[in-house]
C-alpha cells in the first residue's frame, strides 16, 4: 500500500539546551559524588559519533556528557528507536547503550506506527531503496550544510508490502550490516597484524646492516 510518512510516524526533532537548564561547576561536583540529586542527573547527548556506531560503522561512543537540571524534559532515545540525522541523510535503530541519550537537534526521532511499518524495514526503505533516496536528493535545503527539512520528511511517500515480509527485509537488512561490522572489525585487526610484522622486519634489517 502507498502511504506518506506523517500517516506512519511522529517525528521529533531534538531540543536544544539552554544556559538555564545547565548545573554550575559546584552542582556538577555535588553530582558527580552522589549521582543523582533531587532530579538532577549526569546525561549523555546523542551525537553523530553514536550515530555512525549505531548504524555499524564505527567504534562504540558513550556520546557527550550533560548536566541538567531536570532531564525529563528533553527529548530521549533508546535501544530499538529509530534515529534520522538530517546532516548525513540516513536513519538508524538505536543500539543498546549503557544509559538513554537525549537527543541533540542535529536528530530527529522517528515513532513508528508498528501496525502498518516494522522498524528496521524503514531503516532498510529510508537508507536503501530508490524510491526514498530519490526523495531525500530533491528535498535537501542548505549551502555548507546541507539538511533534510522534517516538514519534507513527513511529506515523503512510501509504498509498502506486508508486515510480515518488512520484518523479513528489515531483519536482513541488519543482519547484513552486523555482517559488514565484523568483516571490517576482523579486516582491521589482519591489517595491524601485518603492520607489526612489517615493523619488526624492518628493525631486525636495521639491526643486520
């Protein structure tokens, strides 16, 4: 069935974090003692460094440190949630982190309806599949930066199979990059290999001369 996206999803753009909701040096000492204090809490930003890990394709990152005052009334994500950066033009289901991240406005926040939409076949659709990709080309706004406007992004249209064939796509499709992950981790680790080697025969040469 074709559907536009704002029919299949919430979208939410990150919030931006004025002076006003930061702690003081002192507060953030008396936190750092006690952990959290009357609603105050130690948070971590989602960054494009945690982006890029939670698509698979870099080390894992524990985001940015923030010192709120209340960070409940910011905007989270955790494991399962999908994630769109507007910069990159991708989408990502968030992986499991130590603690949720609060969203920065370089992030937009996707709530799927998961009766009409499986998660990760919207991941699948919005990263791979022509007919979304051809979407974000004409709708990128920007001269140095460019971005995707969320009024564009709800507009998108979007056709879709069945559920149970979306799991089916939407599972490989992350099994695919999981795969990807560790022949490039496994690939990294011979290429050091070889590097040690080449070293240590370079230095025995030296030795010999």
């Amino acid at each position: 069935m074709d559907y536009k996206l704002y029919d299949l999803a919430k979208l939410e753009n990150g919030k931006v974090f004025p002076k006003d909701t930061l702690l003081t040096e002192e507060e953030k000492r008396e936190l750092q003692d006690k952990g959290e204090v009357g609603g105050r809490k130690r948070c971590y930003l989602y960054t494009p460094a945690v982006f890029e890990y939670d698509r698979y394709l870099q080390k894992n990152s524990e985001g940015e440190e923030k010192y709120l005052r209340d960070y409940s009334k910011f905007l989270s994500v955790k494991a399962g949630d999908v994630v769109i950066s507007p910069i990159t033009q991708y989408a990502t289901l968030v992986r499991e982190h130590k603690v949720p991240m609060l969203l920065s406005p370089n992030h937009i926040k996707v709530s799927l309806d998961e009766k009409l939409i499986d998660k990760s076949y919207f991941v699948f659709w919005f990263n791979e599949l022509p007919e979304s990709r051809k979407q974000i080309s004409e709708m990128k706004q920007g001269t140095t930066v460019i971005k995707l406007p969320t009024s564009g992004l709800k507009g998108m249209a979007i056709s879709l199979p069945n559920l149970n064939q979306q799991k089916q796509l939407g599972t490989s499709y992350i099994n695919s990059l999981k795969l990807m992950e560790q022949l490039k981790r496994k690939k990294d680790l011979q290429i050091n290999f070889l590097k040690g080697i080449n070293q240590q025969l370079i230095e025995r040469e030296k030795k010999n001369d």
